[in-house]
C-alpha cells in the first residue's frame, strides 16, 4: 500500500496527561479519511504532530515520506492545512492573502487560483472581515488548495457552521480535489459529515485508536445482535467480534464488528439470535461511551 500518513506507536503526554496513546494509523494514497472522535479525543494533538507543530512524546510518524518537523519545506509545500482556528487578518482582501500566500509557495497555481474563486463564489476583493464565517472556511479552502496539495489536511474545519454550510464545504473541498487525486486526512465530532463524504474512517477515544477500517467494509460488516436464552445468560458467553454488550435479564443486545453468519449457527442450545445493521452513529457511541463513565 502507497501511504501517505503512517505512524507508529505516535504518543503525546502533557505532563501526566496522555493525549494520544501509541497511535497506529495508515492513510492510503487517494483516500478520504475521515477522523472521528469526540472534543478532547485526542484528534487535534494528532494533526498537530503530524504537521510538525507538536514534537512526540514517543513513537514517531512519516508524512509524505517525511518525518513532521524536518525542515523540509519543499515536502511540506505539498501539504495543505485548514484548522478551526485559522485566522485571515480581517483587513487584508482575499486576494491580498492569496498574494501573501503565494509568495511563500513554489507550487502556487495562479490559474487554479482563479478557477477557485469561481468554484468556491469568492471574490479576490472581498474583505475577510466582512465575510461569513462560511466564507472565511472558504477562502482558507483557497489558500489551502491553490498550491495543489498532495496531501490536504482539515482539522474541524466547519464545526463551527450551520449544517447546510458545513455540508457544502466539505463537498466541495472533496469535489475539487478527487480528480486531481489528492488525499484528504480530516478530523470531526460530527457523525454525518464523516458518514458522507469519507471512504476510511478512524474513531479516537481517550486518545486511542479504537476502530480503523474502509467505511464500506465496516459498515457491511457491523451489527447489533439481540441474543435471547430460556433461562439466564450463561456464565462467561460472549459473541465473536463483540465491542460492547448489554444485559437485559434474559436478552442480550451485542454490537459486533466482522460479523459472520455462521456466528449465530454456533449458539449454545436454548438460544436465538437476531442480527440488524448498525450505522455509523450507534458504532461511534458505543465505541466511545466510556468517555463519559
């Protein structure tokens, strides 16, 4: 596999506090990964080390085929990165910005510059400070994208936004950025823009890895089963796969990933089973529901 992100055992501690514990990720080549997690999962330190703004506590990372916070600037040209925080100076146009910008980039595209004002109904002489906030996400989007990236990196991008807003961002960042192949490495809390546009998914809880799979492959294979017996729940019983189980007197209610089945054919005498689909949703929260124990 051509990856783009890889990392091994990636650890940041803040003092006594581990943010991220021993990060395993592989983000193929092409991908649109979506990153999910809940506020203060871990998913910002990840994407902050990967960018080389954080050094590791342990463990180390490769981006590109770099190392975050070598130095390389010609590696790191390559990269594009929108966060919730980015600020345009609000005096400045956007066009002034995207002169400020491209004079830092040797990849800059002034032909796909102007063919992003358009795609993205910006205008260069519009101030920042008079823009909406969906706006300002959009001429980050430019700045972002007008170097061509290879790799794009957006971190809460449009959490901030209305839903509407957030959705058409998001689409047309993909939009624009399939057919030149680059990778899309995102991160969220919201289920639905992950669910949407993403064909890998990652789920963060407490700072570790819980889940890592193509979208399609988790969801065929994910279900909620609801195991009934005669009598009690026999001591020990547990289903194949199971991530979290739920005792109702004599019932079960498992969430199972890599669900098969012939599971259900290998139940003990006494038992029946019935399997449903699971989406994205009811996953992430039983994966992550010890965050709020």
């Amino acid at each position: 596999m051509d990856a783009v992100i890889e990392t091994s055992a990636l650890t940041k501690d803040y003092g006594s506090f581990r943010a991220l514990d021993r990060l395993e990720l592989v983000v193929p080549r092409g991908a649109v990964y979506g990153l999910l997690g809940r506020n203060g999962a871990g998913k910002t330190t990840a994407i902050r080390l990967l960018m080389g703004l954080l050094r590791p506590t342990d463990g180390g990372a490769t981006v590109l085929g770099g190392v975050p916070g070598d130095g390389d600037e010609g590696r790191m040209d390559r990269i594009g990165y929108v966060s919730e925080s980015m600020d345009i100076p609000g005096w400045m146009t956007v066009g002034e910005a995207a002169r400020f910008c491209r004079g830092l980039s040797r990849r800059w595209d002034v032909a796909y510059e102007e063919r992003l004002y358009a795609a993205l109904a910006i205008r260069p002489d519009a101030v920042v400070a008079q823009l909406s906030a969906g706006q300002r996400r959009k001429a980050g989007l430019l700045l972002a994208l007008a170097p061509r990236p290879e790799l794009l990196i957006l971190d809460e991008p449009a959490s901030s936004l209305d839903t509407v807003v957030r959705r058409e961002f998001l689409e047309q960042a993909v939009e624009l950025l399939t057919d030149e192949g680059t990778t899309i490495f995102y991160s969220s809390h919201i289920l639905s823009d992950v669910e949407r546009i993403a064909d890998h998914v990652g789920i963060l809880s407490l700072g570790r890895l819980v889940l890592d799979s193509r979208l399609d492959d988790l969801l065929e294979s994910a279900r909620r089963v609801r195991v009934r017996f005669d009598a009690a729940v026999p001591a020990g019983f547990e289903l194949p796969g199971a991530v979290r189980t739920q005792a109702l007197g004599a019932e079960l209610l498992v969430t199972v990933l890599g669900f098969e089945d012939a599971t259900i054919g290998s139940l003990p005498a006494g038992a029946q089973a019935e399997a449903m689909p699971i989406g994205l949703e009811d996953l992430f929260i039983d994966l992550v529901r010890e965050e709020g124990a």
